[in-house]
C-alpha cells in the first residue's frame, strides 16, 4: 500500500514556472530589499503619525 504526497495547485504551477524563470541578481535583490525597507519606514511614520493626531482630537 503506497499513499502519494498530493501536491496542491500552486505548489505545481511554482514547480512548473520557477525554473524557466530566470535566477534574479544579487544587486537586484538588494535594491529591492532596500526599497522595502525605505517603504516600510514611510508606512511606519505614517501610521504613527496618523495615530498621534487622532489621540490629540477629542
């Protein structure tokens, strides 16, 4: 008796698509993981920002 790993949908679509992608570069990664930091922070102070002037309102 042989029970299979039943994969899902997406598990196969991202085995058939990710290796005919090409491997992104490492200064692409950076810049990419730079931009998501910069927005993150923006995101942030904005939140916070946001949040401080609805405390002051009555």
């Amino acid at each position: 008796m042989s029970i299979g790993v039943r994969f899902s949908a997406l598990s196969t679509r991202l085995t058939n698509i990710l290796p005919t992608r090409p491997a992104r570069s490492i200064a692409h990664r950076l810049r990419w993981s730079n931009w998501r930091r910069r927005h993150h922070a923006r995101a942030e102070q904005a939140h916070d920002a946001r949040r401080f002037n609805l405390e002051i309102e009555p």
